[in-house]
C-alpha cells in the first residue's frame, strides 16, 4: 500500500493507535492482575477502563471521517508487548516485576501521548472539526494524566521500601 497524502497518512496513523489501544486494554489488564503491589495494581485497572474509553473515542473519530474502524499492526506495541511477556517469565521477584511494570507504562504512555499529538496536528492540517480532534484531545490528555500518575507512583513514599529492598 501506497500512502500519497496527508489524509492517507491521518487514517494509517489512526488505525496503528486503534490497534494500539486494543491491544493495550489486554495488557493493562495482565499487568493489574500481575502486579503485587495494590497501587500500582489499581492504577493499570483504572487506566485499563480508561483505554476503553479511548477505543470508543477512536471508533467515534472513524464514524466521522466515513469509514469502518480498522486495526493496522503498530509495531512499537507489538515489540512492547514482546518484552512484557519475556520479562514477566524472566523475573521472579515481585518488587522488581512492578518496578518494570512501572517503567514499562511510562514508555508506553509518553508513546501514546506522541501517537495523539501527531494525529492532532494531523487533523489540524487537514482541518478537520472539532468532532475528529476533540476525541483525540482527549484522548491525549488523558494519556498525560496516567503518564503523571505513573510517575509519580515511582517517586511516592509507599515505594520507597520497594526501591530500597532493589537497591540495598
């Protein structure tokens, strides 16, 4: 497949973020379960149904440009997924499973805040309304809002033990 112009390139991008999203609401919720520490466990739940909504948004964005959603491969997701899936078999410590798992959110979040912020300028481009770039707003804000969250869980007093028992 060829992409020629700015709109084929808005609705490729589109499709790698549905995929994105879709995918991520699995792994959100592997992690929410994986993960030991009640915290961190309760934050990928939240932003697992946060995804959702995000997956409804993105499907209300293809309603408005005419078109079926469809799912593209995003081969960052795929690869973030590979190694999620290689570092829960490798590791058998809990506090160091949840400190990946944080570190992991964080990539992925600041992936998707970048995903969001190139379709808004996309969309901004192509001049496209506010039906189209309000969702993706959205979208974007809430994706920095879990990257805020995420990190301030790696900073906070009640995983000071977690990094001091990794650490000492």
């Amino acid at each position: 497949m060829t992409i020629d112009t700015l709109d084929e390139l808005f609705v490729h991008k589109l499709c790698q973020q549905y995929y994105a999203e879709r995918k991520l609401v699995d792994a959100l919720d592997e992690m929410a379960i994986n993960a030991t520490n009640d915290r961190i466990s309760k934050g990928f739940a939240d932003h697992r149904d946060e995804t959702r909504r995000h997956v409804d948004r993105l499907e209300t964005v293809f309603d408005e440009i005419g078109r079926q959603p469809e799912e593209r491969t995003n081969e960052l997701i795929d690869a973030l997924e590979a190694e999620r899936t290689e570092i829960e078999r490798q590791v058998g410590d809990d506090d160091l499973l949840n400190t990946y798992y944080l570190g992991a959110g964080m990539m992925t979040e600041r992936m998707e805040m970048t995903a969001y912020e190139s379709l808004e300028t996309m969309a901004t481009q192509l001049e496209m309304g506010s039906e189209i770039t309000d969702p993706l707003e959205a979208n974007h804000g809430e994706e920095k809002s879990a990257y805020r969250e995420l990190d301030a869980m790696s900073t906070g007093s009640d995983l000071k033990s977690l990094w001091n028992r990794l650490t000492s």
